[in-house]
C-alpha cells in the first residue's frame, strides 16, 4: 500500500527492459539506472511535489556535461532502429555518423576517427561480432558498445570476449546512452 501514499524510486545498476516492466507491475513509479544524474531526482520531486521548485534545490550539483565534440558511429541495419538511436543522440545534443552493416561500420573506422561506436550485434554482410574483431586487429582502442535485444548472458560474455567495451540492450534510453558517453569518455582519449 506504500505506492498510494508514497513516491517510489527505484534505483538500479541492472539495466534492461524487463526491469522496468517489472517495476511497473509492482507499483513502483520510478525506475532509474545508476548512476543517474541529480536532474531526475529534482524533476521526479518537482513534479509530485507542486510547492517545491527547482530553486529549492540549488544545491543539488550541475550534471555532468558531455563533449559536444565527439565523434560517434552507429552501425544498425534496421531502418527503424537507425532513426529511433539517432533521435535520442540528436536530444542529447549529438549529431552521428551511419552504418547499414559491420561492413561499412569497419570500412567508416578505417577511414574516420571516431571517439565510441555503437554496434548491434546483428547485422548483414558481417556481424558485430566479426567487424569487433576487424576493428581490434587494426590496433584500434575505441569504445565500441553492443547494441542488441538479447539479454542473454551467454552472448553478453560472447561480445566482450571478442572485444566490445560495454553492452547496451535495446531499446535504449537517452539516460543510458549519456551514462555510456560519460563512463567510456576517458578511453577515447
């Protein structure tokens, strides 16, 4: 009964969809990947509190700014998939470079400097995980971030076996994709 009375937030360091659906179901209305920026938090209590406003919280710090200047690659065969990624990245302020296969994604590597690439793992003419592997032979430290649907651990284990940095699961959230720009900022460098 605590959901009628009470503003429930949870905050998680396990990322997926399901978890959000679960949490849905329990009757929690808040669930937010960790870390998470101090905004949520101000708009969340902003939202159900109407005599607070944001002034009253001039002590919560400033979010963490990204580099407006990074270079980043989506290789994503699905059309749909492609618009719905590059619209979070255009809310976060960024605007990316395309790839239709792993193909063309290790050719645009070869001939670009990019600081992350966000691959799925799918993909026609070569996978993710075999233009991973191109992209690391070539010497290359980039971050390079799965992009799938599948939440199996076994394929988790498979992509950072042969050479991904991190692993996003699909759909992914503007949160998510800035958390992964911010904790994979120092390997691009």
């Amino acid at each position: 009964g605590l959901s009628e009375n009470q503003v429930l937030i949870l905050l998680s360091s396990i990322h997926g969809h399901e978890y959000y659906t679960l949490c849905r179901s329990a009757g929690i209305d808040y669930y937010l990947e960790d870390p998470s920026e101090p905004y949520c938090f101000v708009e969340i209590l902003t939202k159900h509190f109407p005599g607070l406003s944001r002034e009253d919280f001039s002590s919560i710090p400033e979010s963490e700014k990204l580099d407006p200047n990074l270079n980043i690659l989506l290789a994503e065969d699905s059309i749909f998939n492609r618009k719905v990624i590059q619209g979070l990245f255009k809310k976060l302020g960024f605007e990316i470079d395309l790839a239709e296969n792993g193909l063309q994604a290790v050719e645009m590597v070869k001939n670009n400097t990019y600081d992350i690439v966000f691959m799925d793992l799918l993909m026609p003419e070569m996978d993710g995980m075999q233009a991973v592997i191109e992209i690391r032979k070539q010497g290359l430290k980039l971050p390079i971030i799965a992009l799938t649907a599948d939440e199996n651990k076994y394929t988790h284990k498979a992509a950072m076996e042969a050479g991904f940095d991190d692993y996003l699961i699909k759909p992914a959230s503007a949160e998510r994709l800035r958390n992964i720009l911010l904790t994979n900022r120092s390997k691009s460098v």
